[in-house]
C-alpha cells in the first residue's frame, strides 16, 4: 500500500503543478497584449527597447514553464500523444503491460538521462547568474531550473505510473476505463 501512498501524492503534486502552470498561459496572452500595445504607441523610445526585450524573453520564460511543468500533468490525465491503431484495440491487461514497460525501459531512462544533462547547465547558469548579454536581458539559470526540474516531476510521474500500472495487472488498483475509447471502426481515439 506504501507505492500506492506514494503515487497518489505524486499524481497530487502534478495535478496541482499543472493546473496552476495553466494559469501561465493567461499571462503570457496579456505579456504579448502588452508588448504588441507597447510597440504600438511607443515603437521609438529608449523605453520600448528596454521593456521589449524583457517583456518577450518574460513570455519565453512563461511558455518554457507552461511546458516543462505541464509535462507530468499530461501523462498523469493520459493526454500525451500517442499512435493508437494497436494501442487501442488491445485489451486492458495488455495496455497496463506495454505502459509498464514503456515506463520502465523508455521513460524513466530518457527523463533522469535528461535531468542528469541539464543539471550542470542549470548550476553553471545559477552561479555565473549570465543573462542574455542585452542591457534589459533576464537572468538565465530560472528558466534553465525548468529544465531539471520539469523532468524530475515526469520522472516521479512516470514512476507513479508505473506503481498503478502494476497495481493494476496485480489486481490491487481497479481497472479504470480509458480516458479516450477508440472508435472501432477506425481505430482513432475520439
């Protein structure tokens, strides 16, 4: 019962990581509302220079965010891409099986081979506190930390769902229905 614990906290974490990343997309909408009205009325100023670069490096750093912690949030809803010709016209047990093993031998590897990469980048930026070299130019190492951190949040996801696909196939976690049926005549998810 531990694993389980462990993975409805994890599936908590990211559901409340992602829900509030989503909110990230509101203000890059006014960020680029704001920029675009800047460019409009004071297109030649000093001040536009200054306030453009920050503003669209900000939107950048914004999306970056949207994404790296939007990641987790996606596998934990089942909302990632996926090609579901054979996918979806297997049984359950058989689904539980190759997502087990895609965690296992795809997944986890790839994300803490990630973490693992951009980790020295991250600390490099941190301590050097480089920005982008402009005058107005943010600091780096924030949106470099997304990087790491995006993929310990998939990495701890894709380890929760491994714990559920296991409980699963064991017969400890009820066989909840797919999020997306296929469609049987065509084999694509609705």
């Amino acid at each position: 019962m531990a694993p389980l614990r462990f993975s409805r906290c994890v599936d908590g974490i990211n559901r409340w990581i992602g829900q509030s990343a989503a909110w990230l997309v509101l203000a890059v909408t006014l960020l680029t509302t704001l920029h675009a009205l800047v460019r409009k009325f004071f297109n030649k100023s000093e001040l536009f220079h200054q306030l453009s670069l920050s503003v669209s490096e900000s939107s950048w750093y914004l999306f970056a965010a949207i994404f790296m912690l939007g990641g987790a949030y996606t596998l934990l809803e089942n909302e990632h891409v996926r090609i579901d010709i054979l996918f979806g016209n297997l049984s359950r047990r058989m689904q539980h099986v190759i997502n087990l093993l895609g965690g296992v031998l795809f997944l986890l590897p790839m994300t803490l081979l990630l973490v693992y990469f951009s980790w020295p980048d991250f600390v490099r930026y941190w301590v050097s506190g480089e920005n982008g070299g402009d005058a107005g130019s943010l600091v780096r190492w924030p949106v470099k930390g997304l990087i790491p951190l995006g993929f310990v949040l998939l990495s701890l996801q894709g380890v929760s769902e491994i714990i559920k696909s296991l409980a699963r196939l064991s017969g400890k976690l009820p066989d909840d229905a797919p999020r997306h049926e296929a469609d049987p005549s065509t084999g694509a998810s609705a």
